[in-house]
C-alpha cells in the first residue's frame, strides 16, 4: 500500500466514495433485505459498485459492512454470519482495488476503509445494554474486517459519544489501523446536535481523548452548506484531519419514502465551500452516486 492514510492525508485532499445502500437497491436489494448478506449472495454486485467508484475517481472506498454487527444482523436472524460478512467484504473492496486501473483515480494511493455503523441498540441507562456488550460487538466486527485487509476502519452515522467510544476502543485495542468516526448533526437552535444531543465541541473533546486519528460528519438532516458550518465549527476545535460525507441535498419524504434530490452538479459546486471550512476528506452519502462522485473528483482537482 506505500504511504499510510495518515501520512497521505498531509499531501492533500482525498475521496471518499458514496453511498452504498441506495446503490445496491438500484441493483435489486429488497426492502427488509439484509444488505451485508450480498457480500456473499452477490458478491459481484457489490464489487462493481466499488469499481464504479474507484472509475470516479474515489480513492478511498467503505466496506459493505455498515449494518454488519451482531445486534443489527439479529434483525435478520443472522447474528452468527457477522465475522462471514464482515471478512467478505474487505476482500471484496480489496479485490476491486485490484481491478482498477490505476489511472482512474484521483490521486494514489487507494485505501479500504472498514465501515462500522451504530448497533439501533442504546446503553446504560437510557436503554439495557452494557458498556461491554458494546465494545464485544464491535470488536468481532473489527477483528473480522482487519482479517479482511482493511487499511482503517471508520465509525459512521453515529449520535451517541458513548457508543462512538465504545467501538474506538475495539479498534485501537485490536487493530494498529487509523480510526476515523463520523457523527451525525442535526440543525437546531441550540446550534448543531446529533439525535442524542451531542454537540460539536462534546463529540471533538471525547473523540480526542479516545485517540480518533480523524473526525468527521456525515448524513444527518443537513445539507451541504451547513455541513460546511459544522466542519467550520469542528476545524476551530482541533488540528486533526476532519471528514465530510454530505448527502446527495436535505432529505425530503415523496410519496412515503425518503429522496435525495441534489444534482452532481450542484453538489460539485458547493465542494470548495466544505475545503474552505478545512475539510481533508470528501466523500458523499445518502443519495449520492458514482457520478456525483466523479463530479466532485472534478471540482477538487480544479481547485
């Protein structure tokens, strides 16, 4: 792999990829369907759709494994395949590297990030589960995508700090890889806060103290511009490397579901603001395609 995440990140912007969920339903993932059993159903499926990525531009690709805990997957009835997924699907983003030709990115090296979503589950007191229970499920999760050959892992989509701590310590403690968590924020007129009421300078002091190498945010009910206020926010709290994942605009409900309507374009055209802010990684969520990708992969190379 050459350069370490950490030490590339020094040199310059990098890509994250976009969205999986919406991707894979558009290749035929049901509802109700549990998306981490495709790494083994359609493996194939999958693979391409990191490919369509990496042909973007994307340098850094996430692992089908957002949902890939046990308690998510016991939704499912498939709590015991977890360690199965999970390895799955660093190999497949591993492969996909492989694949590529490598004049298709935006710049090298390529990096697997292992995607660690939240479990649904809430902690002591608020809910029944232990700390420990916590830090047990991420770190079979962990361990099953370092087996894989992840390069880091990332902690995704997150509103509780508790739960952020709980996996970031199941990963230093079981893997010598970066830890990038990302939390989500929501508009509010108390300034910006997760769904469990973590603020911005709360969620940069606890993620400091655990050792996170990179901060971030992504999704949320924000759209681009105020994701730029947040990194603005988060940039003026900490000299570490921050992460931006905005989806592809605010969401919006038609007809009983839930719609992204932003255009690649019009979501290019916003990137500069979120570099001003001091963001050193863009990827995309919620909506966001491989050719909102490509279109953001132009705009950082404009600038």
């Amino acid at each position: 792999m050459g350069k370490s995440l950490l030490s590339r990140l020094k040199e310059g912007i990098l890509i994250a990829d976009g969205a999986m969920g919406t991707m894979l339903q558009s290749r035929g993932l049901g509802t109700g369907e549990c998306p981490e059993q495709w790494n083994i159903s359609h493996r194939e499926e999958v693979q391409a759709i990191h490919r369509a990525y990496l042909r973007a531009g994307c340098n850094l690709i996430l692992t089908n494994t957002f949902g890939g805990n046990r308690f998510k997957l016991k939704k499912f009835g498939l709590e015991n395949r977890a360690g199965d997924f999970n390895v799955t699907g660093a190999k497949i983003a591993k492969e996909a590297i492989e694949q590529v030709p490598l004049s298709n990115t935006y710049t090298q090296p390529l990096f697997v990030l292992g995607d660690v979503g939240p479990t649904g589950e809430f902690m002591e007191p608020v809910g029944s589960v232990k700390l420990e229970e916590f830090y047990q499920v991420f770190k079979e999760q962990i361990l099953a995508l370092v087996e894989g050959g992840i390069d880091a892992v990332i902690v995704e989509t997150m509103s509780s700090l508790e739960e952020c701590q709980a996996a970031v310590r199941a990963a230093k403690e079981n893997s010598n890889l970066p830890v990038i968590v990302s939390m989500s924020f929501d508009p509010g007129k108390r300034g910006f806060r997760t769904m469990m009421g973590v603020d911005i300078p709360t969620m940069v002091k606890g993620l400091s103290e655990s050792g996170v190498d990179v901060i971030g945010t992504n999704c949320g009910g924000i759209g681009l511009e105020e994701m730029a206020e947040v990194i603005k926010e988060m940039r003026m709290l900490t000299d570490k490397p921050l992460m931006a994942q905005p989806n592809a605009g605010k969401p919006m409900l038609l007809e009983g579901k839930t719609v992204y309507n932003e255009s690649p374009e019009a979501m290019a055209a916003q990137v500069e603001e979120l570099i001003k802010a001091g963001a050193n990684i863009i990827g995309g969520c919620c909506g966001t395609t491989p050719e909102h990708m490509a279109k953001i992969v132009q705009a950082v190379r404009a600038l």
